[in-house]
C-alpha cells in the first residue's frame, strides 16, 4: 500500500476514535443534566429507527411480520417471543403469498 492509502486509513481511525470519545463526554454531560431520562428510551429508539428504515420498499408480507411482532412485544414484553412470532409469521406469510 502506498503512503496515501495508510494516510486514509489513519484519518479514519483517528476520526472513529474521536467519535467514541466525544460520545462519553456528551453522554457524561447529559447524565449530569436534567436530560437524563432520554438516555432511558435511547435502545429503544434506536432500534426502532432501525426496523423502520429496514422496512422500507419491502413487501406486504414483511410489513405485516413486523406488525404481528410488534403486537407480541407489547403484548408479551419479551424479547424471545417477539422474535418467535415475527419469524413465525414472516415464514407463514411468505408461504402464503408466494
């Protein structure tokens, strides 16, 4: 590799380390705030913007996995089952529409 190529890779790392570090400092001072309480409903959101994004331009039958899984989770407040049925119903629906 040439000295450009190690250059960028060092830049990168460099810019990764800094974004984790500047992440414990703000995490640090919002704990310390009266802003803490977003810091709880974080996981969450995050993974909810995940499936959200991950849905999009998919077909019915996903849409409606998701739904069902969604369903379970409030219903059953379990990680486990969530997944169970969401596989379950993805699996079903898949078999149905095709």
């Amino acid at each position: 590799m040439s000295g450009a190529h190690w250059s960028v890779i060092g830049i990168l790392a460099l810019g990764a380390f800094s974004i984790r570090v500047l992440g414990l400092i703000a995490g640090g001072r919002i704990r310390a705030s009266r802003h803490a309480w977003m810091l709880d409903d974080l996981p969450g959101l995050i993974v909810v913007t995940l499936v959200a994004a991950s849905l999009t331009g998919q077909p019915l039958q996903t849409w409606a996995a998701a739904a069902a899984a969604l369903g379970a989770a409030v219903l059953t407040n379990h990680v486990i089952a969530t997944m169970v049925i969401g596989v379950a119903a993805f699996a079903g629906l898949s078999a149905i529409w095709q």
